[in-house]
C-alpha cells in the first residue's frame, strides 16, 4: 500500500486535538467537534457525520464541516455517490484521486472541487448501519494505513455514540408510554419512597383523594389512610423487603380505608408492589374503590401487563436488546452476565456454534464500566497461524516481509476496553504463552519490537471445543486455561431452550419480512411445534437461515414455506433416505430420542459427505447440499466424531 509522505501522516498532536476536542461533549456538540478536528486533522476540505435513513435510502447529516464552518442541514440521495458503495458493501470506502471521473452523477461533489473521498459506515452492534463518516477533500488523498486506522477508531468513536443518542431516544419514547399509561389508568396509583413519603400520583389518585400532586409530594402517605389501615399496611412494606426480586407484591383482599381531602373515610381494594431504582426503593400502592371494582378490574389488568412489558423492555435497553428469549436456561445464563460484568474478570464464554456466543460478550461488555471503551473481537479461527502475533500485538516497520508500516495490534487497540477472542481454541501453543503473559502482567512486545507495551484490556473469549480435552491432548495450555476460566458461562443450544425457538423464528420473520418489504403471517400451532421438534445442530444461526429460507420460497409472500425449509418425515420409526435430506429435515410425528436423533443425524452427514466426496464448502460441497454454514458442518462432524476414511 503507497504510504502517505511523512509531513502529511496524523501526529500524535493532531490525535490529542481530536481527542481533547471530542472528550467533553455528547450529542450534537460531539459530532461538531469530531468533524471539525478530523477535518483539521487529516487537512481535508469536508468531514461530516450522517444518521442513516434506510427507507428513504437517505443521509442526513448530523454535523457538517466544509471550507472551514458548518453547513446547515442536509439530506441527501446516495445513488450515484461514493456513499452509495460504502452502504451497500458495509466497507470503507477510499477514493484517492479523480472523484468526480468515477461518481460523475452525483451533483453535489463539482461545486466542491472534490478530487477524493474516505468514508466508512457506522454500524449498531447487530452490524446493522446508523450512519456515516466520510471526509472529501479538493486535492488527492494518497492512501495512508495509519490514517486510515485513526479515521477506523474515530468512526467507532462516532457510532457509539449515535447508539447511545438512538437507546437514549428509545429509553424516553418507552418512558413516555409508561407514563401515558399510568396517567391515563382509571385507579389512583401513588408512588412512595423507601422513607414511605408521596413521590407521585397519578390523575385518578388527585381525582379519588381531591388533591393536587403538588401539595402533596414530599409528605408522609399515612395521611391519606385510616389509622387502623395505617396499622394493617406499615407490616407489609416490611414483609415486601424480604421478599425475592420478581415477586415482591402484595394483594391486600379485605380492602383499606382511604380518606379524601374533607376528610371522607372511603373502601378500597389495594396492591402493594415494591421496585428498585439506583440502589433506591420505592412502592408502588394502587387503591381501587370496591364501588368501582367491576369496571376497573378489566383496565387494571391491561395496565398491569403492558407495565410489565415496557419494564422488560426497559431492561432490554441497558444490555440485553439484542437476545431473545424467555427460557429458564437463557435466564440463568443472562444473570450470570449480570453477575459478572461489572468487573475485569477474564470469561470463558462455551457452547455449540450457532448459540449467540459473541452476542453474550458484547452484553457483559455493554453492562460494564468500560462500556464507553472499545470492544475489539478478533475470531482466532479466521487469522492464519503466522500472523496471529502480528494481529495480536502488532508489529514494527521492516519486521517481517511486507511489513512497511508500524501497526498496533488488536490488544492495543482494545486499550482499556474487552477484547473478545472467538474461536479460541484455535490458537497456536506459541500464541498462548504470549497470550498468558498479556492476562497475567498486562504487557507485551509487539512483533520486531524491544519495547514493551502495557495495556488494561479485559479478555472475553469463546469456544465451542473441549477445551480440557485439548489439555489432555497437548494442544491447549493447562495455565492459559486457568487463566480464561475464570468466570466460565456455558450458552445452553437452541434445543434446551424450549418455547425460545418460537420466539427466536417470529423475530426473524419480522426482520427479514422487513427487509423484503413484506408484511409475514404469524406463525401456525403447527409451525411453532415442528419448530420446537427440531434438534437444531447450527442452533440460531440454522434458524435464520431456515427463516429466510422459509420467507423466499413462500408462494403468497406472507406464509411461511416452512414445508420446503423444514420439511417433516411422517412415520413411526426414523428411516435413511436414499440421498440425503437437508439438515433441517430431521423433524419427525413422534418424538425421537435422542440417540435416534443423534444416529439419523450422523447416517444423513455421512451420505452427504460421500455424495459430495467428502468435500465440505464451496456451491458443490456437503454444506451447501445440506443447507448448512461450512464452519456449523464442521463443528457437527467433530462432535458425532466423523472422519474422512484414510482409504477414501
């Protein structure tokens, strides 16, 4: 790669301005800095900040930098701009030299003089795109990697904070509901704290009691009940205290007496709740007059429930958006996230392929205090053996052919922030003893290099392979193993997780319909259970691809085709098929156990291994006739223990 001349690469001063620039400011004010600073610092023309706008196929931008000011607002088409290209391949995008030749429909790049462009996309955490940041300047623009990674880091920088103004933005729109739903409910809800003072009531509490919020919050509740109801209810804040999270409630079914404003002594039917905030208790009384009863029960049930919903979708919000699923299993798995994310403790994250591994290592980074830190994932699996080191910890220039440039690994890069090694079993011996001195000094040399670097970087990894096995094989480090299984969370596969799969499957079916512009049918009874029949072997990655399978072949666009993308076998023992059957064909009318599930599966693989040769990827290979991903095919071949015959 042409390296950039030396007067033109970012120096350290210009890293600090920008940093400096953008450490103190959130929103708005943080894209101005960024822009403003990037623009100085890379000594272009323009650098701005979009939001993504993907029905309209539009950016509009948050802050634009252009000859030295801000320009007003602007939204614009990408079709027939650089910005189109970086969209649609989710890549970053440099043009170093004749722009205007190669996106001459774009009207907006001639009154700029613009000679060339470097723009990448900035990605939610599900990698779906938010928005952007490109600069274009009115001279050439030579490719420069050191650039280019601090423009990477300052991208990053930008997307997490669009994903926080987007969450901040859900957060309130989720508020709002609750409170319309509060205020709008036919019983009088009063809120008190943990000193038993009115924090708040709702329109039907003023209107039951005759008295305005105003007056009253910051005073003892006992004014509004009897003195005997005084006595009845004091004991059950006490009793709600020892209660277990999740069921701390209380129905009151004789009934208190409230009093009004005059003095008026009247009957009611209450409940009694009590909740966290910030380390903070508060309870929540709703008093329903017994006059009343037969009307209000109705409403007090659907305010009930759809509190209940928008609290879970309050949780979900602050780490857990991107999981789904209701199962003991998954609960069991998200509280030891909960458990251990507030902290730097090295996590060992296993399960089959396919299970959401990564998923559970962005929540605890997420949920941690070096949330607002970079998580950098690296899959071992992906970087050939001899440049994982280089990847790791970087190398200096001139110190392995083809090495022209100074590069920071991924451990520096994380600096501060989670690094999450997926596929970590695939780490050469060489690699791990590096790799335990990083987990047990914090330093390390990058390749080439007599100077030793010292990071604060907390390790996630993931596995699905024994990794004890290993150890006994000579092939994982005994020590480094310690080390990593620390804090272990095992992802249970998809087929433990019960009425999850339905959960899972409708979810996919609202995105990907979304994204073909459909509108999908719910799914049958008898969907849900041939979904729920199946074992699963690819887990949630095989179920959205039996999804989207299942939404391309539908004949009406709205029902799903499950009868092609997960064909059931009638009959009232397994049989082998003739050739093999897809992989999502392993469903059957009775309940298999399962070693039959276990022996239908390895009779199909092996049928589609000798059909194909033995060949696993590629259009002609046993995952593609099987429906499979290459690396879930060969993840089940290592569990049902298959291998190619040596005479074959």
């Amino acid at each position: 790669m042409k390296a950039r001349p030396r007067e033109s690469s970012i120096d350290q001063d210009a890293i600090r301005e920008i940093l400096e620039g953008t450490s103190a400011e959130t929103g708005e004010a943080f894209f101005d800095e960024l822009v403003k600073h990037l623009a100085r610092a890379l000594g272009t023309k323009c650098a701005w900040v979009t939001e993504w706008i993907p029905e309209k196929r539009h950016l509009r931008a948050l802050s634009f930098w252009v000859g030295g000011g801000y320009f007003g607002e602007y939204e614009y088409d990408i079709v027939h701009t650089p910005c189109e290209t970086e969209i649609d391949e989710t890549r970053l995008v440099h043009v170093p030299d004749r722009l205007l030749e190669l996106y001459h429909g774009d009207p907006d790049l001639k009154p700029l003089g613009a000679m060339s462009y470097l723009g990448i996309p900035l990605l939610e955490t599900t990698g779906e795109i938010i928005g952007h940041l490109a600069v274009i300047h009115d001279e050439p623009l030579p490719e420069d990697p050191r650039a280019e990674g601090i423009f990477r880091i300052f991208a990053s920088r930008a997307a997490a904070e669009l994903r926080r103004i987007r969450r901040d933005r859900e957060i309130r729109e989720r508020e709002r509901k609750l409170s319309r739903i509060i205020e709008s409910a036919m019983d009088a809800i009063i809120e008190l704290d943990e000193r038993l003072a009115i924090t708040g009531l709702n329109p039907a509490a003023e209107k039951t009691f005759g008295v305005e919020a105003v007056a009253v919050v910051g005073s003892p509740f006992d004014g509004l009940l009897t003195a005997s109801s005084r006595g009845r209810l004091l004991p059950l804040f006490e009793e709600i205290g020892r209660l277990p999270e999740g069921m701390r409630s209380i129905w009151i079914p004789d009934g208190i007496e409230a009093v009004r404003a005059g003095g008026d002594a009247f009957p009611a039917e209450a409940t009694l709740s009590g909740f966290e905030i910030g380390g903070r208790r508060f309870f929540t009384l709703i008093l329903r007059n017994v006059d009343e009863r037969i009307a209000a029960e109705r409403h007090i049930r659907s305010l009930v429930s759809e509190t209940a919903y928008l609290r879970s979708e309050l949780d979900a919000a602050h780490g857990f958006s991107d999981i789904v699923g209701e199962s003991e299993a998954l609960r069991r798995v998200l509280a030891d996230v909960g458990r251990v994310a507030d902290g730097r403790t090295s996590v060992l994250v296993t399960g089959e392929t396919g299970t959401g591994k990564e998923l559970i290592a962005r929540a605890i980074h997420r949920l941690s205090p070096r949330a607002e830190k970079p998580l950098i994932k690296v899959n071992c699996a992906a970087i050939p053996a001899s440049l994982q080191e280089s990847e790791f910890f970087g190398h200096e220039r001139g110190a392995f052919t083809g090495a022209t440039q100074q590069r920071e690994g991924r451990f520096k890069l994380a600096d501060g922030g989670t690094i999450f090694l997926d596929e970590v079993g695939e780490m050469p011996l060489d690699l791990q003893v590096k790799l335990l001195r990083v987990l047990q000094e914090g330093e390390f040399e990058p390749v080439g290099s007599s100077r030793t670097e010292r990071v604060d970087v907390r390790v996630i990894a993931a596995t699905n392979r024994d990794l004890d096995k290993m150890v006994d094989e000579g092939s994982f480090r005994r020590d480094l193993l310690f080390r990593l299984n620390v804090f272990p969370i095992h992802v249970p596969p998809l087929r433990e997780r019960g009425d999850d799969v339905v959960l899972l499957a409708e979810k996919f079916a609202r995105a990907l319909g979304a994204d073909h512009g459909r509108r999908v049918s719910p799914l049958t009874p008898s969907c849900k259970a041939r979904l729920k029949r199946y074992s699963w072997p690819g887990n949630v990655r095989e179920l959205q691809n039996v999804i989207e399978r299942a939404l391309i072949t539908s004949t009406d666009g709205a029902v799903l085709n499950l009868d092609q993308a997960l064909p059931e076998t009638n009959g009232d023992a397994p049989s082998v098929p003739d050739r093999p059957l897809p992989a999502a064909a392993a469903s059957f009318e009775r309940v298999l156990t399962a070693g039959e599930l276990r022996a239908l599966e390895r009779d199909n693989l092996i049928r589609a291994l000798r059909k194909t040769g033995w060949k696993i990827s590629g259009r002609s290979g046993a995952a593609s006739l099987l429906g499979l991903n290459p690396n879930t095919l060969a993840s089940r071949l290592r569990a049902l223990g298959i291998e190619r015959p040596r005479s074959g």
